[in-house]
C-alpha cells in the first residue's frame, strides 16, 4: 500500500523516531561508491539499508550520532565495516522508504533493514527476515518489542529505543482554568468544553497523522492490559472478532470531538505532524497536542517552551494510556553477509551499546536493564511504561497492519466519512486478511 509522504511522518514515529525524521534531509546514496572501495581493500563489510547516511565527525546530529558510536563499536570490536546505502525520497522519486524497502529485502539487496511496522509483518510473514530470538540481547528485551515484532512465532526485528506517543499538555492552561489531567475520554471531553467556553477556539492541536492515537488508546487498552492479549489477537486472526468492534468507540469520540469544534478537521487533513499545529501549541492558543517522546528532548520540536510541559498518556477506560509503535532492526534471511549482519547486531543490541545509545539521545531503551534519566516533563508516560501499561499501535502478530490503515482511515474520517463507513473499511480489510 502506498501512503505517499505519510512514510516521512508515519514512519517518523517508529524506529528511532529521531533518526527517521532525517529520511528527508539525507545525503546521496553512498553506499555502492564506499563498497566498492572497501571491496578492493579486501574488508570485510555489512549493508545497512536506513533513512540515514552516516554523520560527518562535527556534524551535531545527536540520533544520527548516538546510533554511529554504536555501530562503530561494532566496526572496531568485529574489524569490518558496515556500509550505509540511504533513502532519499529524490533518489527514488514517488516511491516511499517503505515500499524500497520491501523491494531491497525481497531481492536481497542489503544485509540489515531498519524497518517500519508493516514492513516488518510483510517481510516476516514473507519468511524474508531471519528469527533473532538467538540473540543474547533477547533475554533482556522488554516485553513489548517481543509481542509487537513477533511473526509466525519468529522475532523478526529489534529497534535501538521504544518510541512513546502521549498528550502534551500545558499545564499553566490547565490550572489557569482548575481542570485535572484527564485520564478517561470522557474527562477529556469535559476538558476541551471548559476550555471551549473560555475562548480557546481549538482546544486540540491535530495533524493528519496522529489522531489515531486516541482510537489506539481506547481500541486496545484493554485487550494489552487485560491478561488476555494473546487469545484476542487470536480470536482477530481467525475472523471470530472484528476490529471494527474495537475501533468504534475510539472513531465515535474522534468523531464527538470534530461535531463540537474541539478539532479542526479540515485543517488538521492538510497539516503536517508538527510543522501544522506546532506553532499554536508554543504560543499558547491551544493547549493539548499529541507527539512522540523525543518531541519534548529537542527545542526544534517543544524541548523549550514558555510554560510549564507535561506528557501523559492519551486517555481510556484504563486510565492515561502510552501508544507505542515498535520497529526496528532486521537481518534479510538470505543476507549475503548473514552472520557478520548478526554479530553486528549483537554488538549494538547489547546493553553496552544501548546504554550509549539511550544516554545520547534520552530514550526509552528495549532492554529492561538500561535506565536514564529524562526530563520532568516525561515522567508522567515513563512511569507508564515501566509499569507495562501501555497499548500497541504496531503489532506484527496482527494480521491487518495497524498504524498506517488506522491513519488512512482516520483521514476519511476527517474528511467527511461516517463513522460506520470507517467501519465497513475495518471489516473489509479483515475480509481481506482472512482471503474472503
């Protein structure tokens, strides 16, 4: 499925949000001039397939850079080189990363693949991706890498850092006008009514990427958090449950939200994450938007606002709910330098490494035994997540892709589709997943 420049932003989110973000300021495709170098020099070399090339020395890039201190140990501890063969959407003109992806991986191109969510489940489920469950680093992974990047029982991919969605929220508004943070949708409606009344004409900022994080958050919340994870998923794969029946509640509040002005539709469908309702959000016009972890670390993003900041999880009949999208690092299964790929990634997976890695960019890390320290303003979704209450936006497991067709299918939504039309999509894809 093609999703045009929503890779660039959907696709953001995901592995090592961070680096991703860089997929439109890339450099050339440098990998095939710098293999062909070190082929003559006879070293040994690994392909890596990414939205990034590699970072000049005093280039500051703090992703790109945490991500190379990682790969270098690797490079030094293993005495070979790992190659960078970049996306750059001008290189491949109209097709997406994901969609070069796919065709890299299916023809055996590269020997590491950093990998979005439907990727992963494509190419898993493809067979096209080794099984890392071997790995040492395994044992130490959190559980929500394993759930979300398990295909057909195979640990098919492992990102560097777990990427957190939430609620970013201005506190100075919150208590100017005496409102609790919200927990349940329906405390959040009250919010954005009190906050109606007082003058603020759109009390959420959207974009036309993210709004699927409040129907993630009360699609799922208790099917992750419930103690029946596995049996429900089951039940989706099967056709025994329908995901439209999950979904609707989350498209009705979506849709609530628009028929009260809370959001504006129209311009939250032409507006890029970020760059759209970044700017009302910093003056102060609006005071609730969604964005990811890393949005708070960086001042090109909200790391330096003129309030007090505060993320929480987006709201659910489990209370303030993280929405995690997982991706990451796979080795292709036919890699012409397979083993070399997965000592590679050993290297950077293991705690060592993620330490570095987490330490540089403030991260939530994959494994249990890495801990840093984040700002204030992230404790709220932190405490979340180490409490393992979270939902998953991702999940290989599922059959029909769940981030990138919840998107589009929020799209319609704000583009004038019902909410039973949304619904009928849900189920057709279903269908289509059971092959009816």
């Amino acid at each position: 499925m093609k999703r045009g420049s929503m890779k660039k932003w959907a696709a953001v989110c995901l592995a090592g949000i961070t680096i991703l973000v860089l997929a439109a300021c890339g450099g050339e495709e440098t990998g095939s001039r710098n293999l062909l170098n070190n082929e003559e020099d006879n070293e040994k070399t690994v392909n890596l397939f990414g939205p990034m090339e590699k970072t000049n020395p005093d280039a500051v890039n703090v992703a790109r850079s945490a991500f190379d201190l990682t790969i270098a140990m690797a490079e030094e501890e293993l005495g070979l080189r790992v190659e960078y063969n970049t996306y750059t959407a001008e290189n491949y003109e109209e097709k997406t990363y994901d969609d070069v992806t796919l065709d890299r991986a299916r023809n055996d191109m590269d020997d590491i693949y950093l990998l979005n969510p439907d990727t992963i489940e494509a190419l898993g489920s493809e067979g096209e991706l080794m099984d890392l469950s071997g790995l040492s680093c395994v044992e130490n992974l959190r559980d929500v890498v394993k759930t979300a990047n398990t295909v057909d029982g195979k640990l098919v991919a492992i990102p560097q850092e777990i990427v957190v969605y939430g609620l970013f929220i201005n506190k100075d508004m919150f208590d100017q006008y005496n409102l609790a943070l919200p927990e349940t949708p329906e405390d959040f409606l009250e919010c954005c009514r009190v906050f109606k009344e007082n003058g603020i004409e759109t009390p959420v900022g959207a974009n036309r990427w993210w709004l699927e994080l409040f129907v993630f958050a009360q699609a799922y919340a208790d099917l992750y958090n419930g103690g029946n994870t596995e049996a429900e998923i089951e039940a989706l794969n099967r056709g025994e449950s329908r995901y439209s029946d999950y979904m609707r509640p989350g498209f009705e509040f979506l849709q609530e939200m628009i028929d009260c002005g809370y959001i504006d539709a129209k311009a939250a469908y032409t507006y890029e994450a970020i760059e759209g309702e970044g700017p009302d959000f910093l003056a102060q016009k609006t005071p609730i938007v969604m964005a990811y972890w890393g949005a708070a670390n960086t001042e090109t993003a909200y790391g330096n606002p003129d309030f007090e900041l505060l993320v929480i999880g987006l709201p659910s009949s489990r209370g303030s709910m993280p929405v995690i999208p997982t991706t990451g690092y796979g080795v292709g299964a036919n890699a012409k330098h397979q083993q070399d790929a997965v000592d590679v990634l050993e290297i950077i997976l293991s705690d060592e490494a993620l330490q570095l890695y987490a330490e540089n960019n403030k991260v939530i890390s994959p494994s249990k035994n890495v801990e840093v320290d984040c700002i204030p303003a992230l404790e709220p979704l932190k405490d979340k997540v180490e409490e393992n209450v979270y939902v998953l936006g991702s999940n290989a497991g599922m059959k029909v892709e769940q981030w990138g067709n919840t998107c589009l299918i929020v799209r319609k939504l704000l583009n004038g589709a019902t909410v039973d039309e949304c619904m009928a999509e849900f189920d057709r894809l279903q269908d289509e997943s059971l092959g009816k």
